[in-house]
C-alpha cells in the first residue's frame, strides 16, 4: 500500500492575522472594513493589502447567528434643551416595553465624536441606534445605516432610503408661531434665529425659517430674521443689543426656547415689558416656558408622542421593515402670557 500524503488543514485567517500582518490594531481593521468615518488613506491601503495578502474573508455568518441583544443605542448631540429629556424618557419608555435596554451617549455637537459614538454602538453588538438632532451629514448617516438600524430625530432628510426620520413638522411649526402673533394683532414680526453657517435644509432651524418666511409672505408682509452668534456659544451681549436697537420689532418668533427664555429674562430685567413692549414666542414647550414666571407661548412638539414614535419605528426596523418612513408630529401652539 502505498501511502498518501493528506494535507494538514489551514489555520483560518481570522481579523488578529490581518491586524498583525498589517501592524495595526484589530479596532483599526475593523474600521477599515465597514468603512468607518476618518480612516485615513494610509491606514485603508495598509489594512487592504493584507486582506488581499492572507485571503482573508469576513465571517458574514457568524455576525448572521449572533441574535439579539436587546440594547439601543441612544445618541444626543447635547442635554441642554430640557425638550429633549421628554423625548428620550419617552422613547426608553417604548422600548423597555419591548424588553429592550437602552444606552445613551452624548454627542456634544461634533461630527467626529458622533461618527465614533455610532461605531461603539456597532462595535458592541447594539440592535438598533436612535439618534437625536445630529450634526452629523446624512451621507455619513446613510452609511451606517447599511450596517445597523438607524431612526433619527431632529433631522429632516425625506429623501434617505436607509435609516427612518421622526421630526416635528418644523416647517408648520414655524407657519403657526406667525399665525399665533398675527391673531393677537400684531404685524411687525421678526425672527430670532442664530448663525447657520451654511447648514443644511435637515437642520431643524432651516425648517423653523422656512416656515416663518412662508406665513410672512402669505400674510403680505415683510419677513425679518435676526441672528445670534452660532450654537454653544455665548448669546448674552447680542441679546441685549437687539433688545436696545432703535428698530426692534413689536413681537418676534424665537427658533428655540434655548434663546426664547433668555430673551424673555433680559427684557423683563432690563424693563421692558412682555408683551406690552415685545411679545415673545418660542417654540419646544419646555419645562421652563411653562412655569408661571415665565409664561413663555410656545410651539410644541409633542415630546411624548415624538419619542414613542421613533422608538416604536426603530424597533419595526429591527424586526425586518424594509420600506423606508419618514414620519412628521403635528405641531400646536400653547398660548401663554408673553403673547
């Protein structure tokens, strides 16, 4: 009998030989292979040059048969608006029904640290992420979707085709604080916005402008926006510099009770009267706008309703939905003293 020589098997090529072979990090070809934001191009040709090299073939299956584990990533870009503690304890709320925990990371307004937030989030093996006003761009967006359920909030992008959208109709919005001023008699209208730099129409406060331009012009008169210094910085001396300008307007229309509240405390401290003087609408509802001292009128949002549903869309998404949805809460005005 003659024998046979039967070939030892291979060592299966595993993420640790191409992260060796390429001397990096595993997280680093991690990154490379579910094209993670800010890899550079160095890294990328060093990572690829080694898959190529060892045949290394991701173990699609093995991502397949891993099952659920019944967390959601929750991403805020800032706690500051006390809106969004109502949309976030809401959304937790839907979720814990489902048995599902949810884990919240802050974003702090910038695209690089919110990339990375996501890529923990898929790196930790989260069933979906639940995203709230991002700065980040929908391009970005539209790539981890591909990779892990995505629903977000704040952040009016219709034509996504890979992650579901959950948005007051900001727009509206803006069209009622107009109307509101307009039925309480007033006609010299302007708006409080803040420097956009070039943001773009997903931006919440881009919604709130159009809105607010739109019943402006419906109503024959002459729109007006005024801004402050861009977000996170510090509003205080353009606030009193429009509040002692020769030409302030009779009411204005305030993009966010994150400046309408300020403005209504510098006015009252500073003796001028609300609203005999200036009237004031914001728009959140927050905490704050409803306490007697302030009476601020603002547009709400339904923070209840807005929550829930993101979350209940976000677990649609887990389940297999496929079509895309992208969903808007009717807004409403709650009229108080400073109109």
């Amino acid at each position: 009998m003659t024998n046979q020589l039967v070939d030892a098997p291979h060592e299966r090529i595993t993420i640790r030989h191409v992260a060796k072979d390429a001397g990096v990090s595993v997280a680093a070809v991690s990154k490379v292979l579910r094209n993670a934001y800010g890899v550079s191009d160095i890294l990328r040709h060093k990572v690829e040059t080694s898959i190529e090299k060892l045949n290394y073939r991701p173990s699609v299956a093995a991502r397949g048969m891993r099952g659920r584990t019944y967390t959601i990533g929750v991403l805020v870009i800032e706690l500051s608006n006390t809106f969004l503690a109502g949309v976030i304890e809401s959304a937790n709320t839907a979720l814990s029904e489902s048995s599902y925990k949810s884990l919240i990371g802050l974003g702090r307004s910038a695209s690089p640290i919110e990339a990375s937030m996501i890529e923990s989030m898929i790196d930790n093996r989260m069933d979906g992420v639940l995203i709230v006003a991002p700065r980040i761009s929908g391009k970005v967006l539209e790539r981890y979707a591909r990779q892990i359920p995505i629903v977000v909030i704040a952040h009016h992008e219709p034509q996504a085709e890979t992650y579901d959208t959950v948005n007051s109709d900001d727009r509206k919005g803006g069209c009622l604080a107009v109307e509101a001023a307009l039925r309480q008699g007033y006609r010299d209208i302007a708006m409080v916005s803040y420097d956009l730099l070039d943001s773009p129409a997903s931006v919440v406060a881009v919604q709130r402008e159009m809105g607010y331009v739109e019943a402006m012009k419906q109503a024959g008169l002459q729109s007006r926006i005024i801004r402050l210094p861009p977000v996170a910085t510090d509003r205080k001396v353009a606030i009193n510099n429009f509040l002692s300008a020769q030409d302030r307007p009779r009411a204005v229309f305030v993009w966010s009770d994150l400046d309408a509240v300020p403005l209504l405390n510098a006015a009252r401290t500073n003796g001028i009267r609300v609203p005999e003087d200036l009237a004031i609408v914001g728009y959140d509802n927050s905490p704050f706008a409803a306490i007697p001292l302030v009476g601020l009128t603002s547009v709400d949002q339904n923070a209840a309703q807005l929550g829930r549903t993101a979350a209940e869309t976000l677990l649609s998404r887990i389940d297999g939905r496929e079509d895309v949805r992208h969903l808007l809460i009717e807004p409403h005005v709650e009229i108080r003293g400073s109109l």
